[in-house]
C-alpha cells in the first residue's frame, strides 16, 4: 500500500481534460503521486484537506511580478511579495530587473539568487535585463525563466522606468533577440514607441495636462499608436530573426490583432495582459482610485478586445504587472501623475478578481487556469514540473470556495505597499488554502508558511 502525505479529497480537479468532478489528489512528499477518483485510494495517515464543494486548480504562477528587491525595500522585498502571493493562491512569482543594482550581468544576478535563499514563502525566480548581449548566456546558465527588455524610459520621474534599462533602437533590439534566441529562453518586452511617447508626453506638459485623468488617457491621443506601432515592430523583428517573443502589456484591440496575426503566420509569439488592465483600466475606476489605479485607462473597446483576445487564445498569459509603489509615493499622482510612479499591488488579489469575473461571464474558468498557470508554465519552462495537476508534478494547488462571497478589506494587506486598491469590493470567490510541493503555505486568506520554503524555480530543461 503506497503511502501519502497530504490529500486534497472530493474536489472538482483541473486535469488535462480539463476539470473532472469527484477526485482525490494524493501527495508523496513535495510531489503529486496520484489522482484517483475519490475514495477510490487508502489514505492512511495523510494530512487530508476536504476539498468536497470545492474546486482546485494548480497553483498560479506570475511570470510578471516586481519585486523592488534589491535597492526599493521600502515598496516591497521578496518576503513581503512572496507573502502576497501564497495569500493570492500564487505558488512561483517571477521578479523584475528595474531594481537597484539592476539585474544586467550574470554577477549581479548570481547575487540577487543568493540575497533570495531564505526569504522566499514561495518558489520564485527573476527576469534579468538583457541590455549587455555578452552577459545573456551567462544569465540563461544561472536558470532564469526568461529576459525582460523595457522599450520605455520614463520623462518626468526615474523610476520605474529607469534610465540604462529602456532600450528602442531596433538595431538594439534585434541583437538581444539573436542572442536571447540562442538561449531558448523567451525575451519579454514592455512595448513602447519611445519617439511617439514623447511627442505625446510634450503635448500634454505644455498644455499643463497634469492629472489622472489626461495621464491616463494620454495614449488614447493617435488611438493607441504608441503600443500599436510599438508591437507591430516586434512582430517584425521577431519574424526575420526568430526566437520567443512574448509581448507584455496587452491594451489595446490593434495589439491583439497584430498578435492573433502573427500566431496564425506561425511565429513564435506569446502575449500577456495585466490585471490592471482588466480590473483597474475603467474611467470609473481611475476616477475614484486616481494615482492609486494607475496604471492606464482604457477605452470600453479596447478592454472588450482584450477579454475577446483571451477567450479565442490570442493572449497566452496573465501578468500581475504588481508593481507595489507606498501610499505615500502615489499621493503626488492627484496633482502631477507624469511624476508620480505607475503601478498597482495585484499578487493577493487578482485571482480572486478572475474568479469573480467568471461569475460575470467576462472569462471561463478554464481560461483563468489557463493564462494563470498553464501557459505561464508551458512558455517559460516550468512544466509539466508545474502548471499542471498530474502523477510526478510539484504538488502545487490551489482550493477555491468558487461560490463563496466575500468582501474584500478585512484580511491583512501583506505588500508592503500597505493598500489594496479592490478594498471593499465584494466578490465572489474564495481561496481556502495554497499549497506548494505538498506544503499548505496559506489558508484562508492567512500566510501559514516562513520564509525559507520558497524555492528558484529553473525551467525544466535548465534542472
Ligand atoms: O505601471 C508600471 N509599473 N509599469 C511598468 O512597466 C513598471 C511598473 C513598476 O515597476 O512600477
Ligand atoms: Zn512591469
């Protein structure tokens, strides 16, 4: 009789079917040993977790998180992101280069790895910048999941677009994509015309248009030219070049044209949208939240292509694009927004917002697994290590009281950003317990794990 650790019993279980109703998930260790139908197994002396009613997932991973760690500590650290994510149902979080050092040679990013050891409740990696072409080999050795360009540099603050990282010269552009292709790790980019962002930028200063509103609107001048313009080149350079592009920052209905497009031609393109975008993105919801939405605002037709973008497959992943600025930071926003740093906590929350939004028919259910878990980890090199729910996987799941509702402000705000910007928004959708390599790390709402347990998460073929 086989042993187990832990099983998650009766739930309705994302497999590769896609959800089947009445399974038992059984844990040998930090790995998935069986899936059976319910009861159909001795559980012996396993830990069980009665998942009956109850729905699980994989667990979620966000290629797209920043984590200010080294150089912003006083945003966020791995600690406090890694909280926010075992809270939010997220089992690996992937970190940004815009730190301080940042992340721009394999030295520098050996050192983050080991600052990391220790600190992290749940597995996680890092996408270092791939500005200097000689260090992009020595950066695919160390394991990480994929490289990330910004093509934009912001003009009335430094952070968080600084200065060295924003590169839109084509010419530059394409030399990064040779070489990342070469690694076999995907090269994400911001996309960005820097030229028109500019032009845009000058119009608005010296008409003194200052504020949320004309900042958040201000790539609706020339109808989204700025990201349209931006992605169509991409597209291009990825064509004659070759190579894993995924475009981050889906927003407009022309982007995820271009992208449908280039996925029917057969490139090698992958696209994420943000939660900020999706949850945030309404005038509404600037209106009301100001410097603490933004992110952007987008037109009513914009959005609807992006939902449409998920629902046909055209957008493969959902980034958090958690960008954790403090209270204080983002006040400045009311007055003078071009000044004040962009950004929104998302990583305990946006899954319960999907989960919500499948309750209002804008995505299915298994669309929400599929952007935040299965994509991310087919493109990035994590599965079948994760992103799915098989024998010999990491025994990483989510339970999620799918029908519970629930008003969201109570809980303890882990990023240290120290807000929640969907506070006393009541939503349907409840995350009962996170469990990573057959560890519960959090239960309904409250971090349960240390520091310490999280892990790098290499792709596989790097292992
Ligand atoms: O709004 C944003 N904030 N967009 C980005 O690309 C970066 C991020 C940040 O780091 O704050
Ligand atoms: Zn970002």
């Amino acid at each position: 009789m086989s042993s187990y650790d832990l099983a998650v019993t009766g739930g309705r279980v994302w497999t590769d079917s896609g959800f089947v109703d009445g399974l038992d998930v059984l844990v040998s260790g930090e790995t998935i040993a069986e899936v059976v139908p319910t009861g159909s197994a001795s559980l012996g002396s396993a830990e069980v977790i009665d998942a009956s009613g109850r729905v699980v997932i994989p667990g979620v991973i966000d290629t797209h998180s920043h984590h200010r760690d080294p150089g912003f500590t006083h945003k966020e650290d791995i600690t406090s992101a890694s909280r926010a994510a075992a809270a939010g149902g997220v089992t690996v979080t992937v970190g940004m280069p815009n730190v301080d050092p940042p992340t721009t040679t394999a030295a520098l990013f050996e050192k983050l790895l080991e600052d990391f050891r220790g600190r992290s409740v749940v597995d996680y990696n890092h996408n270092p910048s791939p500005t200097n072409l000689g260090e992009i080999p020595g950066l695919a050795a160390l394991g990480c999941l994929g490289f990330k360009l910004f093509m934009v540099v912001d003009g009335k603050r430094s952070y968080p677009h600084m200065p060295g990282l924003g590169i839109h010269d084509h010419s530059d552009i394409a030399k990064i994509l040779e070489q990342t292709r070469d690694t076999g790790r995907p090269l994400m980019v911001h996309p960005n015309d820097q030229a028109l962002l500019e032009l845009i930028e000058h119009r608005h200063w010296d008409a003194d248009l200052m504020g949320p509103e004309p900042y958040s609107k201000a790539e609706w001048m020339f109808d989204g030219v700025v990201w349209n313009s931006a992605v169509a080149t991409l597209i291009e350079i990825q064509r004659g070049i070759g190579g894993k592009l995924h475009v981050l920052h889906m927003m407009s209905d022309r982007t995820v044209e271009l992208i449908r497009r280039a996925k029917a031609d057969g490139q090698d393109v992958t696209a994420e949208v943000n939660a900020f975008a999706l949850f945030l993105a309404n005038w509404d919801e600037v209106a009301h939240l100001g410097p603490y939405a933004l992110g952007r605002c987008l037109k009513d037709e914009w959005r609807a292509a992006l939902w449409a973008g998920i629902a046909d497959g055209t957008i493969d992943v959902l980034g958090t694009d958690h960008a954790p600025h403090t209270f204080e930071e983002k006040k400045s926003g009311w007055e003078n927004m071009w000044a004040t740093p962009t950004g929104t906590p998302q990583l305990q929350h946006y899954v319960i917002k999907l989960l919500d939004a499948s309750h209002r028919g804008l995505i299915t259910l298994e669309d929400v697994v599929r952007i935040t878990s299965v994509e991310p980890a087919r493109r990035f090199g994590l599965a079948p290590r994760k992103g799915v729910i098989a024998p010999g996987s990491d025994a990483d799941l989510v339970v999620v009281d799918y029908d519970r509702e629930h008003t969201l402000g109570d809980e303890p705000v882990y990023s240290k950003a120290g807000y929640n910007p969907y506070t006393d928004e009541t939503v349907k959708g409840f995350l009962d317990a996170t469990v990573l390599r057959g560890r519960v790390v959090a239960r309904d709402g409250f971090v349960t794990a240390e520091p310490g347990y999280g892990q790098q998460a290499k792709p596989v073929s790097a292992m």
